[in-house]
C-alpha cells in the first residue's frame, strides 16, 4: 500500500500464455538506474534461494518514550540446497547484536540493509535448521503512513500512547530482521509484543497468551496459522477496547474481533458491524471463502488510513462512509459503505491469499481489489451501479507510466495499477461475456493459487485458459505501456473499416460496438484494417461501448 492514495483527490493511491514477454514490452518501461541496494533488496540471489523460512518467532519490546525496540527473531528453515552462508535483511539504523546458531555466536557481515552469515559447517540440501538475530535501535520514523514506511509514534485524542507499523513497499526489515521479498512467505509465526503496562498490542492472527512481565511491560504473544507475506506482520499498541462477532461462511463460523481505541466502542459497532459482515459475503460470493478461517478476521483501529494487514485490517477511515468521507468514483456509489473495510478486507483475498512474487506485479494485488469495489457495489445495489462506479474512477487515470515495474530491484510500477488495472479487469469481464465464468475464473484463482505466491504469466495465463479465450495482448497493452489502444474507423469504397493503434504484438480485443441507438455486437479488429460487418453501420452512425471500455476512438 505504499503508493496507495498518493493524492486524495487524484488517487494514485504476457504476455504469451507460453510466458515470454515481448521485446516491446520491456522496452515500454522507463529506463532508470538501479544501485547495488536495489539488487540486494530485490533480487534473488542464491543467498535468497538457499533456504525456504518455515516459521519466525518475532519478540519485540517497544520502548515508547525512547521510540526504541530491542528484541530478536527466531528463523526456521528448510535447506533448498547446500550452502554455509544466507542473507536476510535488516535496515542498517537498527544493530545487530549478534546473530546465534546452535547456541554459539556467528559471524555476519552488512552490505546496506542486507545481513550475511556464515555458518560453521555445510547446511545439507533438505535439512531443517534455525538461527536467532538479536538486534536493537530507533526504527525508522513513519512521517506519513501509509505511503511511506516504518513505525507510526503518536497519542490518541485523550493523549495516551498509539502505535503502529505499516511498511509495504519499503519492507518488513524497516524495523524487524527478516527475509524481506515477497516470494517466500513464512508457514507460520509467533509474533511478541511487549508494551508498557496499561496499554494493549494487537498483532495478526489469534491472541495466545498475555503475560505481565514485571519490569513495567506486558508482552502479548499472537500466533498466524497460515502464510503470511512479511510486510502483513504488525505490531498495534494503544488503549484498545476489544468486542466480537461471528459470521456464518462458506467455510462455516468465522469468528470477528474488533479492536477500536476505547473510546471508540459505538462508533465502531455502527460501523465495522455493518460493513464486514456485507463484505464478507459479497468477497465470499465473489471470490471464495475468505482465506484465512484459522486466523479469523479483525479490524483494528489504527492512526494511519489502512493497510491489508493479513488476518488484521488496519483501520483509519474515521468511521466514515467513502474515502475519509470522499467518494473517489464521483458517482455517488462511493458513499454508501466504507471505503477502509471493503477495500483493505479486499486483499485478504488478492495481495494476501494471491501474493505477487516480485513488487513489480504488485497490479495482482492492487488491480483486482480495486476492481473488488464495484463488486461490492454490484452485490448490494445491482451490476449497472457497479459499472458506473468502475467507469468514474477512470478519472483517477494518469497514464504515465507502465503499471509493470521493473523486476528484480523492489519497484513498484504505476500507481495507475489501481483505477486502470480495475477497468483492465472489467473489459476483461466485459469480452468474456459471461458472468457466471467470470466469477468462476475469480474464484478459481483464489483456489488454484490458495496461500501462493505468483507470477504475471500464472494469473494471465490462468485466465486465458478458463476463459478459453487469447486475452494476453489485452493485458499486455494495459499492463506493460502507458498508452491505451485507440479504435480508428475509416470508410473505403462505401464500406466501414477498423483497426486497433496499439503498441502490444498481435493486439485483436473484442470490442463492442453498434449502429446508434441499436443493440451492442461484438466486432473483433485487429492492427490492419478490417471491414465491420455490421448492417447498415456508417462512420455517422457508429457507437463504441467506451462506458465499459477504456479506450480511444477515431
């Protein structure tokens, strides 16, 4: 959610099914420099590859006052192969105590925010093994979470501490020791968080045991069953009161635990009890059973605007409909449930569940939970309002820059990826012409790649191959260039003829069009003139559906 909503009034926040992705293509990114820091973040090296993390136990102390923690990591690991040395990563502000294996101390060595160790002996190819970072320092100060990373210090209204994490983008090692990309989600995990006497933390998953510490701390120790891509993991500490709920899902009772500051008790029950459960079953509907029933679903009131954290919605909508009361469509539709809930629950199942394995196809996560907003709006008040929903967010569009980033150096692409990757999605839906296989497609995703991590050509490949159609130029054009493709017609010798100007290899979308005032048929051009066998149509009378298609016509 780093670049999420980048601006509140102007939101910024293949390509085969072989998976060979054209020249052009790579070619339609920007061209910029990218440092040795970049590579050691976003690469995988076999330092990366070596091991598979199994599970951490993350014991963390948070010294308010000092804006201080110390504390350490516990990695388990699975040997992909033999190996004596490894990397994870931790931000360079924050030291190392010392890093211990089987009891001993081992050396490590620092390249920027990248941590190198060396074991004593051959780890073997298969073995199971762990090693414990004890580390300590100030953390990178959040200067305006979400959108930018690291740890959020301030006081609730009635001036008690409140304090949050929030590091998608910039990365989990902003202020815990960790094997920072997002290829390898742990299995499991143990997350301790000690706060100050009086106050509360709230974590992923579910609350395992409270411990009062007596040194003026408590630690409360949350356990996720599931895996969790590391940017997810959160650490909540403030004055929380706690109520509960259940919902009666595909998968059976889900249980609901909401955490708002004290005093927030009915706002949030007016809130939060309408609008989760609503989209619980609209996203259930829609896309499958929510992903996580181990873990339950929570949301937590937080002092930044959201984040998708797994299992714990971080929440600061301020108990307002919209987007901080705002409705980003300009349609209306926008105002009638809460933007926070719907949008951030949303990644539970797309960024969450589906987890791109590079930050460069972060479009997976962002792209399909935008579009899960007219969904939503679909479930509740009926398919045309979500269609004019997905249509009013266009203005929101930029065009920049192409919304694939660049692989390999944790770079986000456009933050286009949002409104256009959501309209991306329903032309899509749009050309497969069939509602009930389009949410079967949804819906096979989340089985087909339940707890995964992804590339671009498994998502667009899977549904080319459910939608039986060749839908890869369409995501290519929308995904790997800035441009949208323009609809041309030109008449010749009395007849009408079309053709795409577009810059993806083979580019041939369906698009419907009409003589004014008729019903819509679907013609099907590609990048050379092609007549458009429709009766009575002239370059006079011809419409293009451009209300469900993103597109320029000429």
């Amino acid at each position: 959610m780093k670049n999420k909503f980048l601006n509140i009034f102007a939101v910024a926040l293949g390509l085969t099914i072989a998976g060979i992705v054209p020249t052009q293509a790579q070619l339609g990114t920007n061209k910029q420099t990218f440092t040795r820091a970049d590579s050691l973040r976003g690469g995988l090296t076999p330092l990366r590859t070596c091991y598979d993390i199994n599970y951490y136990h993350l014991d963390v102390k948070f010294d308010i006052d000092k804006r201080f923690i110390s504390g350490s990591n516990l990695f388990k690991f699975t040997a992909t192969q033999n190996f004596t040395k490894l990397q994870f990563d931790l931000f360079a502000n924050l030291k190392i105590e010392k890093v211990v294996y089987e009891g001993a101390e081992i050396p490590f060595t620092r390249e920027f925010n990248a941590v190198f160790i060396t074991f004593p002996k051959t780890i073997k190819k298969g073995s199971k093994d762990e090693f414990t970072v004890y580390y300590s320092g100030n953390p990178t100060i959040a200067k305006r979470a979400p959108w930018d990373g690291g740890v959020v210090y301030t006081t609730d209204s009635l001036g008690k501490p409140w304090v949050a994490t929030a590091c998608q983008g910039i990365g989990a090692s902003i202020w815990w020791p960790t094997k920072d990309h997002q290829y390898d989600e742990v299995d499991s995990a143990l997350i301790s968080i000690s706060a100050p006497n009086g106050l509360k933390d709230v974590s992923n998953g579910r609350l395992r045991k409270v411990t009062d510490l007596n040194n003026g701390y408590t630690r409360f120790d949350w356990f996720v069953a599931n895996p969790i891509n590391n940017y997810d993991i959160e650490a909540n500490i403030g004055d929380y009161a706690h109520f509960e709920g259940t919902y009666q899902g595909e998968k059976g009772p889900l249980t609901l635990d909401y955490w708002p500051l004290s005093y927030n008790v009915d706002k949030a029950k007016k809130q939060w009890e309408l609008d989760a459960p609503r989209m619980l079953k609209s996203f259930e509907y829609w896309f499958g059973p929510y992903p996580f029933y181990e873990d339950g679903y929570k949301l937590v009131e937080t002092p930044h605007l959201g984040m998708e954290h797994q299992s714990g919605t971080a929440y600061g909508n301020h108990y307002k409909n919209g987007y901080l009361g705002r409705d980003l469509s300009g349609t209306g539709w926008g105002l009638k449930w809460d933007f926070i809930v719907v949008h951030e629950s949303g990644h539970e199942w797309f960024g969450n569940n589906i987890t791109s394995k590079d930050v460069a196809d972060m479009w997976i996560h962002e792209s399909f939970t935008n579009y899960s907003e007219s969904l939503f709006i679909e479930t509740y008040y009926g398919k045309q309002a979500g269609q004019e929903y997905v249509n009013g967010t266009r203005k929101n569009i930029r065009n920049d820059k192409p919304i694939v980033g660049p692989y390999g150096v944790n770079m986000e692409g456009s933050g286009d990826m949002y409104y256009k990757g959501g309209n991306l999605l329903n032309m899509v839906r749009t050309i497969i012409n069939n509602d009930e296989k389009w949410r079967s497609i949804l819906r096979g995703l989340n089985k087909t790649f339940y707890h995964k991590t992804v590339t671009y050509d498994d998502i667009v490949g899977y549904i080319c191959k459910q939608a039986g159609m060749n839908l890869a130029p369409v995501f290519d054009q929308y995904l790997h260039y800035k441009d949208i493709p323009t609809l041309q017609f030109v008449v010749k010798d009395g007849k009408l003829y079309s053709k795409w100007i577009a810059n993806a290899e083979g580019f041939n979308m369906p698009v419907k069009v009409r003589v004014k005032g008729g019903g819509y048929i679907f013609i099907k051009p590609t990048t050379k003139f092609t007549p458009v066998k429709i009766d009575g149509i002239t370059k006079d009378n011809v419409e293009v559906d451009t209300f469900n298609y993103y597109i320029k016509v000429e």
